[in-house]
C-alpha cells in the first residue's frame, strides 16, 4: 500500500520548493556525514569490519530457519510469548487482540520503522488504545499528523518556530521558541504516559538467537522508559533482524551506531531477554515478541536478498544526492533514501512505485557508506530491468529502445544511422548543443541539453589519421 | 491457527527461500571469524583512566574515591547541589556497605530501598498475597515518579566507551536509573573491562558453558539522555535523566 495519492512526482517538486525542508536536509546530511567520518578515527581498518558485518549477515540469513527457531526457543524458556506473524495484518489483529484481552487504554511506543511499515498504531486507535510515539521526532510529527522525512531525524523537517506552536496548541500551555524548553515540555508530557501505559511496544535492532535477546538503541531513554514501567512489553521484529550470536551483535552495534549518529556508542543500548524474573521490582510481567514476515521470506527467495542485511543506519540517505534534495516525503512509504527506493517497490509493488529506482544516479556513494557492504546500485539496476521486462515503463521509451536495439544491431546499420542522424539534428543545434529537439526527445530534454552528433564519426578520423600518418616501419 | 502452526508456516517459507533462492555468496556458508574476547591485558589503571576520559566525554560526572568515606562525602555534595528530597536506591550489598544510607538521613532525605520482599511485607519463606506485592510495586513506581535522585551500582564499567553497564534483578530496578533527573551510579574499578567484546560473555555467563543466560534486562548507559531532533540541536536531558554522576571506587 503506498501512501496518499499523489504521484512521486508531486511529492518530489513540491520538496524541491521548500526552502526549509532544502536547508534542514543540507544540515541534516552534513552533520550526520560529519559524524560518521569523525566516529572512525579510532577504528583501524573500518573496511574489514563492514566485510565483517557483511559477513554475520550472510550467514545469518543463510541459516534463517534454525536461528529464528532458536530466538523463539530461548524466549519463551525465559517466561516470554513469541507471536509468529505471517503478515502485517496477522501482527495488527494479534496485538490488538491482546491489547482488549488486557484492557489496555495507552500505549507507549519506542521508535520502531516496523510497526510504521505494517501502521500498527491505526489499527490500535481503531480498538480504543492511544498509542503515544516517545521518541521526540516521532512525537513531534504524530502530534502533526505527518510522516518522518529522515530515518533518524524524523522531524528535521520542521522548524522550532513550528514545534513550538504545534506543543502550545496540543499541550495547551504558551512555549517559547526555545529548543531547551519545547524539550522540557515533551519530556513532562511524555512521563505521564510512561506512568500510566498498560503496554510498552518497541521494535528491535537486533534479535539474538542463542541467548534470546532483542536489543534496542536509543539516546533518549525512551526504549528503556517503555520497558521498564509498562505491565506488558510487545516487540515486533522483522525476521531478518535475527542474528546468530552474542559476539556477531558486537560487531554489529559497532557497525550500526557510528554509521548512524556519529557516536560510539549510544546513551542507551537495553537488551531484553524475557519478562521480568521473581522479585524484580519493575519490568514488564509479559514479555510478547512478534515476528513479522511480511514478504521479508519472498525477498529472501529474490535476487534482492541482500536488501535484508540492511541495518536501518541511514548512512545511504546522508550521502545520496537524490534523497539530499528531496527528503523522505517524497518516497511514499516509511523507508527513505537508496534503501527505500529499493525496498519500497519489493514490499508494495514495482508497477505502484516503479519511479523510485529510477531516482538514483547511480553515482554509487550508498554503497560506500553501507556498513554492511549492500550493492545499492546493482539492486536498483535490477529493479529498472525488471520494470522493462514488465513494460510498466511508458510506451516511447520502450520503442526508443527498439530502435536503438535495431541501429545499433550491424556496423552498416550503425553507420548509416549515425550519418543519418547528423544531417537530420543540423535545424536543431545552436550554440553548439540541442536544447530542443524535437518530440518524442523533447520530453527527456526538458531538463537536460543534448550534446550534438560529431561532424565526423571517431572512426572516420581514425581512418584519416591513418592516412595522414608518414610510415615509419618503412625505415625499420 | 495455533502458535505451532504458524511458526512452522513462516519456518517451511524461510526453508524453501533458502533452498530455491540465490546461493549464498561464497563465505555465506561459513560462520565469519568475529574476534574472540580477549581477556583484558590493560591494567586497572589505564583501564580507569581511559574510562574516565570517555564518560566525561559525553558529559559524565565522574568522582574518584579511594575508599567508602570519600564516596559517603561525594554523595553528599551531589545530594546538596540537586537539593534532593527524596532518593530511591538499589538494594544492593554495595551500597549498603558504604553506608550511603547515613549521609542521606542526616541530610533529611526520604530514602527508598529496592527490596520487594520487604516492601511486601514478604513472610521468611518467601511469600506475600500478590495484591500487596502490587501495592508494594505501585507504591516504588510512585516514588520514583517524584525521586530527585536515583542510585544504583553497576555489574561493569567498559573503558573503550565510559559505559555503564546494569543488569536489572531482585533488589536492582530498572527505572531508578532512567526516571528520576539525576541518575548516581557506584562502580568498582575493579569491574572495569576494555571493551563490549569483553563483556558480553561476561554478562552471559557463557565462558566455558555452551549457552549463554542473560538476565531479564542488560542495559548500557554512557552518558546523561540526549536528542537532537529539534533542528538536529543537541539537548541533553530528555526521557533519562539529565545528570549522570560515576562514583568510580578503587585505589588511586
């Protein structure tokens, strides 16, 4: 399902006017690519760990069945509920389920991309239960009603005049256009929630295998705030987040937190391993864990498996010149940037979003930063060739493609069209380009000028070179 | 559907992805080598003063004390700065040796202890009727919600990123160290380790055994809470606390 109505296009051009939205995403980039350089000083060879990471990730995926089957095991040896979800709506209706079997009212949520894929938090306001993002950013833009333009940063979109007034109208009190204090005022709000939730439901980063464990990471505390103090903890977690060991998880955390917020290591980083055990004195009484599939197996199945070691960073949009000008609106769904430009259409359908692969020039940079190595580039390759094979592409572009198919099939051919293409463009070079040729290319120069067709062919002057040339072999 | 049912569905799609879909690069097959934990070779000294340069790094307090009277005397110039009123703290051997508890009540302060048997009112065999377990459960909650301050120890303490680690238990809450604005945490240097890699089989017990048992809750702090999601502007002190001070216990 792709979100509203209006076309990729749309949402892109109208990014492209905000000037805000150009200034926060050119600060945003920045800073997160400033930090993650800066963050891998102290890290030998940064290289062989993201081959390390590519690595864990690989196997892990290669033995899926038995570490899923092993997670589930040591969670519920520990006291813990493991929900096996085949679909979003599968995980919607269980937890909504659960949540009127408890007589749940509020819910705290922790940030989680997962719940926003499979919009968890409709299907609970449909049964009665305020369900309250903590994670500031996604505070801040559930209060708006919209969605997060940064994987990280999800309210980098909007400015402290516009926090400020959105917190005065919601929370009812006057705030100053004062970052310290709108901060304070979400942290007042957001405690009484955490008080008073019946359920806590986070995600995951990770899910270990062999000891049980998710494991979250948050600066703010709210992942630790939503599984300290609620009676029930749901976590809902892609099945491809498990990972086989203890150890992998180091080289993991290592990976996954530089390449996202520039740090070592996060404020908090919790992992859960079960309910609370004897006389604990808080933590959760039930402990459910929800994994999600989703089509996660169908992508295992794919060309496109490698699209399932991603780790959430963000590091592609940071470097991507596409995401740096359009921001994660303009996408669609809950996943910005070369990951979601890739995923979007394996989750939701190429022919819905068959634009997304096409915005990418394929410059590269994602795969540099990836911490895991994915080939960002020869996955939306693939998705571009799949969509021909589909012939969702327009129907000009697939006879401009059988023409050039043609002409270019023979040298004869070759040559021929090519002479006769340069007495054909002569009406339309000025300048020394074609800025206006004419329809069907009109549309592709719309944007872009053409450079014109040589006077002579290469290979023509090569042949006069040739002859050109005094012969030196003669001389021995 | 039962939970079998559903698990061995998702399990048979996995099963076959893996079977039919593209074969694993070669590598994929294998269990990458991931550097085994080492013990630590550094002494406790540098150890210390690697840790100490970290935490104060991301805006840690640290107090060095050499013995308990030197940690009584940094707990209570914490406790006079915050102005605090009430504390909840830890039920923890540690914290009850340094005799914290005495400088507290001499400051006036109201002094919760973590112990749920006691707060229950528990009998000697260990029973108490669950609603005054409840009670007793509602009862900390609430005073945690008003604390000025919590303590707690910490299992370890990792030098490579002045982190803190907790394990939550019997006598050892989780949100002592996350509601109240002030978190205090006493840690031994002699629970120092290098580096995550170091810990983990530590905290899950698994050197020497086959399987790892973590405890209900492991969690890692380094440093007070921060966000920077208004205008990407760092503000320390959003849902954790706003000051984090390190009572770091060894020789000097």
């Amino acid at each position: 399902m792709s979100r509203g109505q209006d076309s990729f296009k749309q949402r892109y051009s109208r990014a492209l006017d905000e000037e805000f939205l150009q200034e926060a995403l050119e600060r945003a980039t920045t800073r997160f690519r400033l930090g993650r350089s800066m963050s891998l000083g102290d890290i030998e060879d940064f290289d062989a760990l993201r081959q390390q990471g590519k690595e864990i990730k690989e196997y892990a995926l290669s033995q899926l069945d038995v570490n899923l089957g092993a997670l589930a095991d040591r969670v519920e040896e520990a006291g813990g509920k493991v929900f096996w979800a085949q679909t979003g709506e599968e995980a919607r209706q269980y937890i909504a389920d659960l949540a009127g079997a408890r007589g749940v009212k509020l819910a705290v949520k922790s940030k989680s991309m997962t719940t926003e894929e499979i919009d968890l938090n409709d299907s609970l306001a449909e049964v009665g239960v305020e369900a309250v993002e903590t994670d500031l950013g996604e505070y801040i833009i559930q209060l708006a009603g919209e969605r997060p333009s940064h994987l990280l940063a999800p309210a980098i979109h909007k400015t402290k005049e516009q926090v400020a007034e959105l917190f005065s109208e919601k929370l009812g009190e006057d705030l100053p256009n004062d970052i310290g204090a709108l901060t304070l005022a979400a942290r007042r709000a957001l405690r009484q929630k955490f008080l008073n939730a019946d359920m806590g439901i986070t995600g995951a980063n990770f899910a270990v295998a062999e000891s049980g464990t998710i494991v979250l990471i948050t600066n703010e505390g709210n992942g630790r705030l939503a599984t300290s103090l609620p009676p029930v903890h749901v976590a809902v977690v892609g099945i491809e987040k498990v990972i086989p060991t203890l150890s992998d998880l180091s080289v993991l955390l290592k990976l996954l937190i530089r390449s996202a917020a520039g740090q070592k290591i996060s404020s908090y980083v919790t992992m859960v391993s079960g309910p609370r055990r004897g006389w604990e004195i808080d933590g959760p009484r039930e402990f459910h864990l929800v994994l999600l599939d989703n089509g996660r197996s169908r992508i295992l199945n794919s060309e496109y498996r490698q699209s399932l070691h991603c780790l959430r960073c963000g590091a592609c949009l940071n470097v991507c010149p596409v995401y740096g000008k359009i921001g994660g609106h303009a996408y669609g769904w809950v996943y910005p940037g070369p990951i979601g430009a890739v995923i979007t259409p394996l989750y939701n359908g190429l022919k819905e979003n068959r634009d997304l692969p096409h915005a990418s020039t394929l410059c590269g940079a994602c795969m540099d930063v990836c911490p895991v190595m994915i080939d960002l580039p020869e996955m939306l390759l693939k998705l571009r060739r799949d969509e021909a094979e589909q012939k969702f592409g327009g129907l000009w572009e697939r006879l401009a493609f059988k023409f050039w198919n043609y002409g270019v099939g023979s040298e004869g051919k070759y040559n021929f069209f090519s002479r006769l293409g340069r007495k054909m463009q002569s009406p339309f070079v000025r300048n020394g380009k074609i800025a206006k040729p004419p329809f069907p290319l009109s549309r592709w120069a719309k944007e872009r000028d053409f450079p014109p067709l040589a006077e002579n062919s290469f290979r023509e002057r090569w042949a006069d070179m040739e002859n050109d040339r005094p012969s030196e072999e003669a001389d021995g | 559907m039962t939970d079998s049912e559903n698990r061995e569905k998702i399990l048979e799609e996995v099963r076959k992805a893996l079977l039919t879909g593209e074969i694993a690069p070669i590598g994929g097959r294998q269990k990458p080598e991931t550097s085994e934990s080492l013990p630590s070779t550094e002494n406790i000294e540098v150890l210390t003063g690697k840790f100490i340069e970290e935490a104060v790094l991301v805006g840690g307090l640290v107090h060095r004390a050499a013995d308990a009277e030197e940690a009584r005397n940094h707990l209570k110039g914490i406790i006079g700065k915050c102005e605090a009123k009430l504390v909840v703290r830890w039920d923890d051997p540690l914290l009850a040796e340094l005799g914290l508890d005495d400088v507290m009540k001499k400051a006036g302060v109201e002094v919760i202890t973590e112990n749920l048997r006691i707060l229950a009112d528990a009998e000697e065999g260990g029973y108490a009727p669950p609603e005054k377990i409840e009670e007793a459960r509602a009862f900390v909650k609430q005073k945690l919600a008003q604390a000025d301050l919590g303590i707690t120890g910490a299992q370890y303490a990792i030098a490579e990123t002045g982190t803190l680690v907790l394990s939550a238990g019997e006598g050892r809450g989780r949100a002592v160290s996350a509601l109240p604005p002030v978190h205090v945490a006493v840690v031994k240097t002699e629970n120092l380790v290098s580096s995550m890699e170091e810990l983990l089989p530590l905290a899950s017990g698994s050197q020497g055994r086959d399987i790892p048992t973590m405890e209900s809750c492991l969690y890692f702090i380094t440093g007070p809470s921060r966000t920077g999601d208004i205008e990407l502007a760092l503000t320390i002190g959003v849902h954790g606390p706003k000051e984090l001070h390190i009572i770091l216990l060894g020789a000097e």
